[in-house]
C-alpha cells in the first residue's frame, strides 16, 4: 500500500483523481476500503482525504450496484441467496429498509464493498440505498481519514494536532451512538 501511495503522490496535481479512480476500481474488485481512506488521510490531509473518499465510495458503490443487479445478479444469488444472513437482510429490507441499510453501513458485518453488491440483490431501490450508504459512511471515513493523518503528521512531523485529534474522538463517538440509536430503533420495532 506505501508503493501505492507513493506512485498515486507522484501523480502531482492529478493524485486526487488517479486516488479516486483506483478507490473505485477497489470497491467494484472487493478490496478493504479501510485501507483506502486510511491512506487518502495520509496523503491529502483529513479534510481533502475525507471527501475524495466519499465521492469516490459514491461512485464505487453506484457502479457496484447497478453491476450486481444488472451483471452479476445469478451469481451472488448462487453464493448468498441460501445464506440465513442474507435470506434475514432481505426479509428486514423488506420492513425497515433505510433503517437496516443505516445500519450495515454504520456496523460493517460484511465489508463495504462486498455489501455493495449484496444490497444489490435485495429489493432496496437505488437512490435510499446511495443516500443512506454515503450519509451513514461520513462518521467513519472522518474517523479514519483524521487518523491516517494524525498518524501522518506524528510519523513525518513528529507533532500531534489536537484539532485533529478531537475530530476523531469526536468521529469515534458519532459512530458509538449512530449504532445505540439505529439498533434501538429496530428492537422497538421488536424485529
């Protein structure tokens, strides 16, 4: 991932595209998105990293998507439909599908990427399925772009902005309550 980084900060005033592309690449091939907004906080700083990160997850999750319910439908059918997990999102989506969504998104079971394509699937149209992916994602993209680069800045700079640092604590516990209130929601909902 350091090679990675280093060839995609060599890119100069093109880096945040050529980043946001390979980002996209990564989600339509499965790759762990933590390591990408880890490292778009290194290299473009918390705030710049924080929203290439969602625009390119944005796109990735659009074109993951369409091509799960367009292309791959038969086959994540044949690997998942029998899952009881899955057979639970579905029936779930069905009742409290932006509820449900929030909350695979705000507490990952399956990687992002790989819930791109298994929401695809489901009966959840697209537009709740990106506007609940992307508002839901915003805490912990923040949390981990601010600590790619804190972690940054303590390694190559040897100092520690404070600023920084109370954005992720603050990120952090976002998280922390965003997931209280979402599973709160469906145990009253007595799911």
């Amino acid at each position: 991932m350091s090679a990675l980084a280093d060839w995609v900060d060599a890119r100069g005033n093109f880096a945040p595209l050529f980043f946001m592309l390979i980002n996209i690449a990564g989600m339509i091939f499965v790759l762990p998105q933590t390591i990408f907004v880890v490292v778009a906080g290194v290299l473009f700083g918390a705030v710049k990293g924080t929203a290439i990160c969602l625009v390119s997850m944005a796109v990735g999750s659009s074109i993951s998507f369409f091509m799960g319910r367009f292309v791959f439908k038969r086959f994540i059918l044949r690997k998942f439909g029998k899952d009881p997990n899955f057979i639970k999102l579905e029936v779930l989506s069905h009742r409290h599908p932006l509820k449900v969504l929030a909350l695979s998104r705000i507490v990952p079971v399956v990687p992002y990427s790989v819930a791109n394509y298994l929401w695809s699937i489901t009966k959840v149209r697209f537009f709740p399925f990106l506007m609940m992916s992307i508002l839901c994602i915003i805490p912990e993209t923040v949390f981990l772009a601010t600590g790619g680069h804190i972690l940054s800045a303590g390694v190559v700079k040897g100092t520690l902005n404070w600023k920084f640092l109370a954005v992720l604590v603050s990120a952090g516990a976002l998280i922390f309550f965003l997931v209280k209130a979402v599973r709160k929601g469906l145990d009253d909902e007595q799911l």
